[in-house]
C-alpha cells in the first residue's frame, strides 16, 4: 500500500458526452498525489478516442466487451494500491479541492473510514437543476433513504479490504448500496458538509429499463443481508413502480394520496 496515495477509480462505458469534463476535474485536484485509472467498456462511441487524449497522465484498462460497473472496478482495484480510494461515475465530477479537504479529514480523524460530501445535481449540460444536501450519518436512516451519492466518497483501503474488498459481481445496479452496507458494519461514515461533488441525471440513467434493475437488485440486496425492513421497503417500491405506476387509475389516486402525506427530502434544496 502506498501512503498518501489516492486511487480514483472510473469505470466508463459510452460516455464520449461526459468523460473529458470528469478526467479533468480529476487531474486538476489541488491534492495532487493521485492515480485516475478508468476501465473502458468497449463503446459504438468516441469514448476510447477520448481518453487516448488523456494517454500518460491516467491508466487506463480496456476491455472488448460491456461488462458492469462492478466488473469493471473489481478489476481496478485489484491493479490498484494507494491508500485512499474514491470511485467516480463516469459523467459525475469534483470541486478542484475535494480530494484534499477529504484526505485532511481523514488524517485528522483516524477513527473514520470512510467520507461523503453534499452534491450539485446537475443535468446532460451541466446547469445544477438540485442541492443534494446529504444528512449526518445514520445508518438506520440510510438503509431506508440510501442519500449518499458514491461518486462523493473517499475511503481507506484497508477499511475496504476489511469489508471484502470488491463489489458483488453478480449486481448490474447498486453494486454501491450492496458495498457501503458492508463498509458501514466495519466503520464510520462521516459527512463532509460542502458541494464537493457534481452527480449528473440524464436519459440514459433514468430509463425505465434501468429503473427496472434497480428495483431488482435493491431486493436482492438486502435479502442477501437479511435486513428485513429495509427489504420490505424495497418491495414496495418495487410494486409501486412496476405495478401501480402502469394502472393509471390507481396511479392517480395513488399520487394524489402520497402528495398530501409525503414530506420534501430535506436533503434535496431546489436551487
């Protein structure tokens, strides 16, 4: 293990849209003891041709087939050593100063394993659409809300190799939720409270199909942890999206029923 070393780790796959803006917000970090390694899913796209760009001052694996995020960082990981360790989608980016406040957190507070910070939401062409004001850390909370936005954290390697150390293969979504459930049973979290994160929602991550495999594979996980309330909700959910959202006369008595008891996310600010 290298000290001091921060190793982020961006799994890309299509991403010819996004992929410049991430790399550079990367490489342009006030902390500059960093390793970017992406690990490229073969895309009908300029992706490749993009990172080529990037050619010496990142890593990059290159794969010939679409595998999955959790494929894709497994393999990262075990090519990887530095002692910190921050994952970033693809079309998500940094404040130039996040990877230093969090590697200063994390020396300062040695009890702590892992970081998160608040988000700018922002859509396809970069306006910020949403504040995404994380809570404290509350693990029963959380389990419920799910609000920490991977691409926001920063966390020691040997608290992830106590965790298991790699993503569930067997997930094609919510490989995140399944690893930070196993992070939180052998660390703390803690919360940095700054917009040090840029999350980007468009089209492809709001598909349908996509929601789909969320739904799925949230029950999946928490049926594989046996945490029984957390799974009710997920089936709920799922019989919300799937069942009720396509009655449209239910759906309508539904929502209407839901926006008179349902309370704002506090963490979510209008901008």
């Amino acid at each position: 293990m290298i000290d001091n070393l921060v190793d982020i780790v961006i799994p890309v796959y299509k991403s010819e849209k996004f992929i410049r803006r991430c790399l550079s917000s990367m490489l342009n970090q006030t902390y500059k003891d960093i390793e970017v390694t992406v690990v490229y899913d073969e895309s009908p796209d300029n992706t490749f041709k993009i990172l080529k760009e990037f050619e010496g001052e990142i890593n990059i694996i290159k794969q010939n087939k679409k595998t999955s995020p959790a494929i894709a960082m497994n393999l990262a990981l075990n090519k990887t050593d530095g002692e910190f360790i921050a994952f970033c989608g693809s079309d998500d980016f940094f404040e130039v100063n996040k990877i230093e406040r969090q590697v200063d957190f994390l020396r300062k507070y040695p009890e702590i394993g892992l970081v998160y910070t608040d988000a700018y939401v922002i859509n396809q062409n970069g306006e910020i659409i949403k504040k995404y004001r994380c809570p404290e850390w509350n693990r029963k909370e959380w389990l419920h809300n799910h609000y920490i936005i991977m691409s926001s954290v920063l966390l020691r390697r040997d608290i992830l190799e106590k965790a298991g150390a790699h993503h569930d293969e067997k997930l094609s979504t919510c490989e995140d939720l399944e690893l930070l459930i196993r992070l939180s049973n052998v660390t703390n979290f803690k919360r940095i409270p700054e917009f040090l994160t840029y999350y980007t929602i468009h089209t492809e991550n709001l598909s349908k199909e996509q929601l789909y495999r969320f739904d799925i594979d949230r029950v999946k996980i928490f049926y594989k942890h046996r945490l029984i309330l957390p799974l009710l909700h997920s089936l709920f959910i799922f019989f919300r999206n799937q069942i009720i959202s396509r009655i449209p006369i239910v759906n309508t008595t539904y929502e209407k029923v839901s926006k008179k008891i349902k309370k704002q996310h506090f963490w979510e600010d209008e901008v």
